[in-house]
C-alpha cells in the first residue's frame, strides 16, 4: 500500500485523502476500494453498523494498521481518542497528557492550557483513578489537543458515558473544535449524535459508502427540530432501522 504522511498541496485543502483503499481479513473484505476526503478543518462524522468498517477506516488513517491496497494521505500531526479513556494509572493527569513529548516548561504550559480548556485545571496533579468517566474522556481529549493535531480521530469516545454525560461531552468537544478547527473523523454508532456534531455525514455499509452527504441543519442543532427529525429518520433507514415497525 502506499501511505503517505503529507497531504497533496495541488488542488483543495484536504487533510484526509482516501483513495480506493481496500482491507481484507483472511477472506473477508472490510473495507472495498474505498474513496473519501475530509477537507482541512471539515467535521465529519462515520455511522454504520458494527462490522460495516468504521473503526478499521480509523485506523487505518492513525496508522494503526497499514495491511491494505490503494492510497491513503494524511496528515503529519494525527491524534486518537478511544472509548477508553486509556490513562497510564501511574501518572498523574498533567504528565498523562504530556506523554510523549519532551518534557519542556512550553510542553507543560501548553498541556495546562488543554485540561483547562476541558475544565480539568484542578485536576492536573489528580490520579487518573480518581477521575469520574467523563473526567477521565475529557482528559483523553486534552491529551489529543496538546499535539495540536491537524486530524483528530475520535473512535466512539463518548460509548462509555451516561446520556447527560455525553451530551456535556458533545458541547465540550464542538467547542474545543471551534477554537482549533482540526479536521475531525468521529466514528460512532449515535445518530442523534451525528446530526448534533457534523458537518458531513458518511454511512459505511459492507465497506462501502452508502450515504455521503453535509448537515444543511444551523447550529446548535436541536433535536425536536424537524429538520433534524427528517435527518435522523433517514439515517436511520441507511443504517436498517424502521421505527414504524
């Protein structure tokens, strides 16, 4: 496979460039020669069923799996955030979000900067195992954002958390994405948590994209809107759901 770490600077900004990627498993095909950009600073969303390709897509762009054919463009500067918050226990939160980095007075400063942008300033010197599960998902994201990615990939990282919980964390996460404007892939099985967030909706289906296209909905989105209604009830036909039945 090719995979390349710069996106093309001929053409439109793009930061993500998917280009008839195939994935296999053994016999199985995942993923089949599949084409999508995301545009620099663009929001999108992956919905599909389970086995339909989305986190492997996510992986592939984060470079956690590079097993495929075709040709994948990305960004130099990538960040992930998983449904597990996945903080080393032995650190504090403060050094779990400058994990990796050179230890510099400009490193600290700016990880300071993300938790308090996350509401977790007072919990910089917290153990992980004190934080609450959405606590502990804010710190995850503060961590991304302290690489100052140019993609952040966002693999269901809301799954875990109670239904108040997880609305906090949208308005949290479209608020720290307004001010950074990363393109973002968030994949997740939510549909009114799709229309809530994204500039673009991507339906896989069998490895394929089966519905492409931009929330024309203004924001903040509410969900007894009937635009957002109409949205919602398609979805969720793409994805197999009738709630007639």
């Amino acid at each position: 496979m090719a995979h390349e770490s710069a996106v093309a600077n001929a053409g439109p900004d793009w930061a993500v460039m998917v280009s008839n990627v195939t994935k296999r498993f053994d016999e199985r095909t995942v993923l089949g020669e599949l084409n999508l950009n995301i545009a620099a600073g663009e929001f999108v969303v992956l919905l599909g069923r389970s086995g339909s390709g989305k986190s492997t897509l996510l992986r592939l762009l984060g470079s956690l799996d590079d097993d495929v054919s075709g040709t994948i463009r990305v960004p130099r500067r990538r960040a992930i955030v998983f449904q597990d918050a996945r903080m080393m226990p032995w650190l504090t939160v403060l050094s779990n979000v400058t994990l990796g980095h050179p230890q510099t007075a400009d490193v600290r400063r700016r990880a300071l900067s993300t938790l308090t942008e996350v509401g977790l300033e007072k919990h910089a010197h917290a153990w992980p195992r004190t934080l609450s599960g959405g606590e502990a998902q804010r710190a995850a994201l503060a961590r991304a954002m302290a690489r100052e990615p140019q993609l952040l990939l966002l693999d269901e990282p809301f799954g875990a958390l109670d239904a108040l919980t997880r609305i906090r964390m949208h308005t949290l996460l479209r608020d720290v994405y307004m001010r950074h404007r990363p393109a973002v892939l968030l994949v997740t099985h939510d549909v009114d948590e799709a229309i809530v967030l994204a500039d673009r909706i991507v339906v896989l289906t069998e490895g394929s994209i089966s519905f492409n296209e931009n929330v024309n909905i203004q924001k903040p989105r509410h969900r007894a809107d009937r635009m957002f209604l109409a949205l919602r009830r398609r979805l969720l036909f793409e994805l197999g759901v009738n709630e007639e039945q």
